[in-house]
C-alpha cells in the first residue's frame, strides 16, 4: 500500500496530509483530536482500511503537524475555520463526498461539517465525543472523571521544547489520565505516537500542544444534530474518562437514526489496537456505500 504525502493551499493556510490506497476507491478522512495531528493515526490502522478498498486521507489541522502554525498562546482560527478548511481539502482532491471520521476535537469538526455540509459527507463516524462542541454547556451529560479533574489541577509544568526526549515523556505521561484503567496503559504504542507527533511537529510542537485548546468553538449547535442527513456511527469508550460513556449514548439519540457501538476497555483515546477489529469492520461497512 503506497502512501502519498502533499501540502495544499486552502482558505489562505497550508494544510499537510497523508493519503493511502486507491483514489477511485470511496474516500475517508480521518479527523485528529485537539493536541495531536495526522500522526495519531496509526500507519497499520490506515493500511487496514486501504487494503479493506478505502481511500484514506489524514491531514494536519491548523497548528498541528506539517500545516501553518500560530504563535503559541495566539491562534487566529475557531472550529468553524478548521471546517472551511475540511471543505477546502475535498475541493483540492476533486473529491465530493467523503466518509468523515472524527475523534474529540476532530468530531466536533465533523459534526459542524455534517450540519452545515450536508453534500459533502456522505458519512458521518464520531469518537470519543459529545453532542455539539467542546467547552458547550450540557449540565444533563455526565463530567469529568476525578482523575481527569486531578489531572487539570495539577499540570505537569511544560518541557524544554528543543528536547526530543522530553518533550516525548511530557506526551506519554499526558495521555495516561485518559487511558482506559481495567487494561495496562499501552507505554509502547502511546511513546511510539508520541514520536511521529514530536517528529511531524518539529519546533512547532509547542503550539501543537497549546493552541487547539483556546480556539472557539463558536455558536452551541447540539439542538441542530437533528439536521445531520449523513448515516452516522457513534463509537465511544466504556471508559472514556472525558466524555463519560454517557456522551455517546446521547449523541446517538439525537442524530437521527445513529447507531452506537461501544469500544470496551477504552478510555479517550485514537481507538488502541485492542479495538481494531470491532473499529476497521465498523468502519469499512460505514462507508461502503459512499462512493462518490
């Protein structure tokens, strides 16, 4: 399986990816989290759904990876610039309809881009996420686990950026809060993607890290999920940490005819290899109909 690398223009920014597979095969666009960049992707998770007969793009949002970068502390963007962008990188690709999958921030992305770009996504798969955007009040959903709460209260103080090494500990010990409990935290795979992210990154890890979490979300839209047209799969951790269980099952309920499936013994987290095989399959017969 080739994978191609390419940066774009689109809305007056760089947009870095990645593509495997055939393009005349059904597109999918795999949508990162807040902190991370197409490198949380695994390569062997995209070879999977590639030689499963999809086209797969992953891409750098703004300030993450090979893409533009902010100052750190001052991002120019909100959510609604990183789905005009999503836009841009489909017109660029010639492509029309995609499969759009999206994990934390990334789902909020593909949300707004299923509301409001109903022809563009001819499916819809959000993880590890929550009805409308992060930072919107829902006093009905579930909150934060204590050890996530603990975890915001006592922040690791930030690395010596020009560190490789540090700055790849200072990523590990991270995600450890949002790992699932009932298995061993997976040190290897968690460091092995903290590499490509710290490598991608290059002396713009720092922004990577940062300025995601101060963008705007923009308007509430969680009262317009009744609007998304796209056939929509909900995948959520029985022990997300973050968005508790709780999340998913709400926004299964409130997205017409979206079907749920829970990832057992995951937490918030880019889905961990103990789930692919519930993950590829979902995923493959998500989009078998979206060929363009």
């Amino acid at each position: 399986m080739g994978m191609t690398e390419r940066t774009i223009k689109t809305n007056g920014v760089e947009v870095a990816m990645t593509t495997a597979g055939d393009p005349t095969d059904p597109a999918i666009v795999l949508m990162h989290g807040a902190g991370q960049s197409s490198a949380a992707w695994d390569d062997e998770f995209v070879a999977r759904l590639a030689t499963g007969g999809r086209f797969v793009i992953r891409f750098d949002a703004r300030d993450t990876g090979r893409s533009t970068s902010y100052p750190v502390g001052a991002p120019e963007y909100g959510l609604p610039d990183l789905v005009a962008d999503t836009v841009g990188l489909l017109d660029e690709l010639g492509i029309d309809r995609a499969g759009i999958v999206g994990m934390s921030q990334g789902s909020a992305v593909a949300q707004l881009l299923a509301i409001d770009h109903p022809d563009r996504v001819s499916s819809l798969t959000v993880i590890a996420s929550t009805p409308g955007g992060p930072g919107h009040d829902n006093p009905d959903l579930p909150t934060f686990s204590d050890r996530i709460l603990a975890s915001f209260q006592d922040e690791a103080p930030q690395p010596d950026w020009d560190d490789r090494t540090a700055v790849v500990e200072y990523l590990v010990d991270a995600e450890r809060p949002y790992a699932a409990t009932s298995r061993p935290f997976d040190e290897e795979g968690v460091r092995a993607a903290a590499e490509r992210a710290v490598d991608r990154a290059g002396r713009t890890i720092a922004a990577q890290v940062t300025n995601p979490f101060l963008i705007s979300a923009g308007p509430a839209w969680r009262q317009r999920l009744g609007e998304v047209t796209a056939p929509t799969l909900v995948l959520h951790g029985t022990e997300d940490p973050f968005f508790p269980y709780g999340h998913g099952v709400a926004l299964a309920k409130e997205i017409p005819g979206a079907r749920l499936v829970a990832l057992e013994a995951a937490g918030h987290e880019v889905p961990p290899k103990h789930t692919w095989d519930v993950v590829v399959p979902a995923l493959l017969e998500q989009t078998a109909g979206d060929r363009s």
